[in-house]
C-alpha cells in the first residue's frame, strides 16, 4: 500500500471511531428524558434522583470521551 491509502484509511477509521459520539449524545437525552419523567411522577424524590441523573451523565459521557481518545489515537499515530 502506498503512503497515501494509508493516510486515507487513517481518517476513515477515526471517522468510523467518532460514532461512539452520537450513541453517547442519545444515551444522555435517555438519562436526561428519564430523569424529567421520573421527576414528574414523585417530586419528592428530586434529590436522590438528581444524583442517580449526574451519574448516568458522568458515566456515558465517559464512553464518548473514549471514543473522541480513540480517533485522536487514530489521527496523530
């Protein structure tokens, strides 16, 4: 292979690499619309729902910082 279809395979895989971003954008309006719902029915429970919602944010948003890490990886190799 030439230099050149390896540089272009390097942005296809960090391209393929970034769609752990948009499954993470949907995983955090799951936790967010939960976390609405939820808020909804027992209001009394904001508090202790509030923590549980900030944890679910913090953990997917996770997945999708090691995605954007694995396409850097990718790019600047």
């Amino acid at each position: 292979m030439t230099v050149l279809s390896i540089a272009g395979l390097n942005l296809v895989g960090a391209g393929l690499a970034t769609i752990g971003l948009a499954g993470a954008g949907v995983g955090i309006g799951s936790v967010f619309g939960s976390f609405i719902l939820a808020f909804s029915r027992n209001p009394s429970l904001r508090q202790d729902l509030f923590v549980y919602t900030l944890l679910g944010f913090a953990l997917t948003e996770a997945i999708a910082l090691f995605a954007l890490m694995m396409a850097f990886i990718i790019l600047f190799r």
